[in-house]
C-alpha cells in the first residue's frame, strides 16, 4: 500500500505543505533493503524499535550491537541479532505484530526507517519483514555518540504510572529523543525528535510538550497522530546510558504561542519504566 494515508494527507493539507509533500510520495514504495541502504544499516551499532508489549501497550525501546548486529538477509528481511533486555518494557514482546525501526548514527547524522512486520522474536534476534524503508534528513541530530548502558533495567519494577522529578530532570537536560506512534493499516513508526537542550519540556506532572519543527514535510508521526493518539517516547540518559520509556496518548496543538511552526505535540503520560 503505497503512498500516504489519510491521516498525513490531513495534516500535511492543514500545515499548507501539500505540493512539497507529494514529491516525496515515492520515497514510501515497497521497501528494497539491498544497495546503498542495506550498507548503512550493515554499519550501524544503535536502532530503536516501537512496538507493543503482550498487554498491547505502545513501546519505544532501544537496540544494540557490534556493527553487524542489523543483517539484511533478503529484499525485505532485517535480521537483528539483539532484542530488549529483562526490565526493558518491551522484553518479550509478541511477534506477529506491526514494528518501526528507526536506525541511527548520530556522529555521522544519518537515520533510516525500517517499518514492518515482527515475524520472529527469540532470545536476542529478531526478524523483520520490511514493508517501507527509507532515509530522513540530518535535521536536528546531535552529532555526538549516543552511550547506552548495557545494565538491565529492574525487572520486577514494572511500569509506574508518573513521572518522578528525576525523570524531569532527565526530560529537561536531553537534546535527543524517539517518538513511538502507530496506525491501524500502516502499522507502527519510530522517528527521531531533537532540538536544543529543553527542547522536551513538562507541562504538567504527566504531560510532556515539545515544539514541532520544521522538517521533511511528510507528516508520517503527526499524520498517525491524527489517526490514533497512542504514542511512546524513549530517551536515554546521556550520562548514565540508562533508558527513560514513556507511553501514553498525545495530540497536536495546533496555533501553539511561542512556536515556530504553530504546531506542538502534546504526550499525556500514562505509563514509565526505567532508571
């Protein structure tokens, strides 16, 4: 199913950026993971992965390896020889579902996306079935390495229902974020946010806003958005290495003061796990 769906299409009409957005439409044909792409993602250490636990709650959850870790096996098929650890939200998680890889090297600011289906989930390899794969702009990628610990999350913790202050404190401080949002047909996507330290700001003590900037004008997040409110967020303490998960519902404030674009993105928070 190729182009864009309804709900990018609604948006992209609403932000007035209709003609620039058509342009890009083929990078949405039937993903090829081959060539110049299947190079890039043979080379990359880091990827995170938006998906659902067994309770069918929306996670975004990180995934990491030696170079190598992310083999393409076929045309459509992305071998990755990791899965999310014990305590990780995501551990254990169901194949047979809807997943968005976002794949990124944040020396370099390159990223692709990899959205398909989950077919295997074993013990540290997972196996996707490509359904779109396509490369992002550099736009508003630190160009810095990204330190993940390799610690295992608490696993008998479980997911909290509010953020606590050092969960604030972490949001406030990053310069680097993962957006999880989903659509019924399309399935699941992961796609990176960034912006100044502060960018990530909370309104409330479960609301978390961040202004959306300008970008490729494709709309893919927004446009699930528009569709399905559920969302994930995941950021990573740039000190310890350890994950922040957030999952929840968000909307786009349109008309926002104080934006460039007149847009923010508004995360109700529903669900925490990590640090």
């Amino acid at each position: 199913m190729a182009g864009f769906h309804a709900g990018e299409l609604a948006v992209q009409r609403r932000a007035g950026v209709e003609d620039a957005a058509a342009r890009l439409s083929g990078m949405l044909a039937p993903a090829e993971l081959r060539g110049g792409l299947g190079l890039f993602l043979a080379g990359r250490t880091y990827a995170a992965m938006s998906a659902r636990d067994r309770a069918g709650r929306l996670w975004v959850s990180p995934l990491a390896g030696d170079p190598g870790f992310l083999a393409v096996t076929g045309p459509t098929t992305l071998e990755i020889g990791a899965a999310p650890e014990p305590g990780d939200p995501l551990h254990g998680l169901p194949a047979g579902q809807a997943v968005g890889l976002l794949v990124i090297e944040y020396v370099a600011r390159r990223r692709a996306r990899v959205n398909g289906r989950l077919v295997t989930a074993d013990a540290g390899r997972l196996v996707v079935e490509a359904s779109e794969a396509y490369g992002n702009c550099p736009q508003y990628i630190p160009p810095r390495p990204l330190h993940l610990s390799t610690a295992a999350a608490d696993a008998g913790s479980g997911p909290r229902s509010a953020l606590t202050e050092a969960d604030v404190d972490l949001l406030t401080s990053v310069d680097t974020a993962v957006l999880g949002t989903t659509h019924p047909e399309r399935g699941n996507d992961a796609s990176h946010r960034g912006g100044p330290v502060g960018f990530l700001r909370v309104e409330a003590p479960s609301r978390v806003v961040w202004d959306d900037l300008p970008g490729n004008r494709m709309f893919n997040s927004l446009g699930n958005l528009a569709v399905d409110p559920e969302a994930a967020l995941l950021v990573v303490d740039p000190v310890s290495g350890r994950p922040l998960h957030l999952s929840g519902r968000a909307e786009v404030r349109w008309d926002a003061a104080g934006s460039a674009t007149g847009r923010q993105v508004v995360l109700d928070v529903e669900a925490v796990v990590g640090r």
